[in-house]
C-alpha cells in the first residue's frame, strides 16, 4: 500500500491531490455547470477571476443577474479562500471545461431534459440533477480535467520532455 504523504501543510491529513481538496472542489463545480449546460457561469467565473471584470459588467453580457454571480463569485471563494488560486485554478481548467458536452437539453420554455437518464427535469434544477444524480460523471470528467491540467503544467516545466500521445 502506498502512503500518499506528499500533501504537506493541509489540514485533516488528506490523500492527495486528487482527493477532495481545494482544486478538485474548484474544478468540479465548474465540470458540473458545465454538464449541466450552464457555460455562462464557467464563462463569468473566468471572466471575472481570470479577467477581472466586475459583476455589474457581467450582468450587461450575460442572462445572469448581478445578485447570481456574486453567488457564483462566493462560491468559489468558499471552495478556495484565496482569490490566487481562484485565479490559478480557474485559468488552467477553463479550456478544457469548456470542451465538456452538456448532458442536459433544452426543451421548451423552463424544461430541459437529460440525455443520460432521459428524465425531465425544470432547467432551474439541472446542475443540481447532475451533481446528485451523475455524481460519478462529475468525478470521472474532473478527474479528467485535472489530469489535462497536471500534463500541461509539467511539459511547461519540461518543455524537452513532453512526448505525443
Ligand atoms: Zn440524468
């Protein structure tokens, strides 16, 4: 059995990277809305984060009121407590997020549908149905994602060393 002891200075002793720790959390909010087919709160999250543009100027480009993102914004805040790596982790994750394929449909006004389970579901609801329902999903697309983000990091650091494939 392996001793994953290389996560110093966190509390509680955690597994490791790809246990729930701060990232992870971070990363698979954003793969969820993602799912879901919310990509206008990945996008304002890494507007603002990223990019730093103000709730008030989101609200103007995007369906979202300022009083959502602010929640959006705090969520994210709870997860990281620390707009650094808000920033950090937002910023190496977004492009691949932004590759995941909805598995919720728009149906009519207010109904959606998921393509997994077939079930219909009010639009309101579908992160919430993909996070409880898709869990495993989530995790396996997160999982994905950080792995995509650790092999880029790494060939940045090696830039000799990173192969095709
Ligand atoms: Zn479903």
């Amino acid at each position: 059995m392996r001793k994953g002891s290389d996560n110093k200075g966190e509390a509680g002793g955690r597994k490791g990277v790809l246990s729930k720790g701060r990232v992870y959390s971070v990363v698979s909010y954003m793969v969820a809305k993602a799912l879901a087919g919310r990509m206008e709160v990945v996008d304002v999250l890494y507007e603002h984060f990223v990019k730093d543009a103000s709730p008030s100027v989101l609200e103007r480009r995007y369906p979202l009121t300022k009083m959502q993102i602010r929640g959006y914004m705090q969520r994210i805040m709870e997860k990281t407590r620390s707009r650094t790596l808000a920033r950090l982790i937002i910023e190496r994750s977004y492009k691949h997020v932004k590759n995941i394929k909805p598995i919720i449909r728009h149906v009519q006004e207010g109904l959606c549908r998921c393509i997994i389970c077939g079930d219909d579901i009010f639009c309101d609801a579908a992160d919430e149905h993909v996070r409880n329902v898709h869990r495993a999903l989530v995790d396996e697309y997160t999982i994905a994602v950080m792995k995509l983000m650790a092999r880029e990091i790494l060939s940045e650091s090696h830039p000799h060393e990173s192969g095709g494939g």
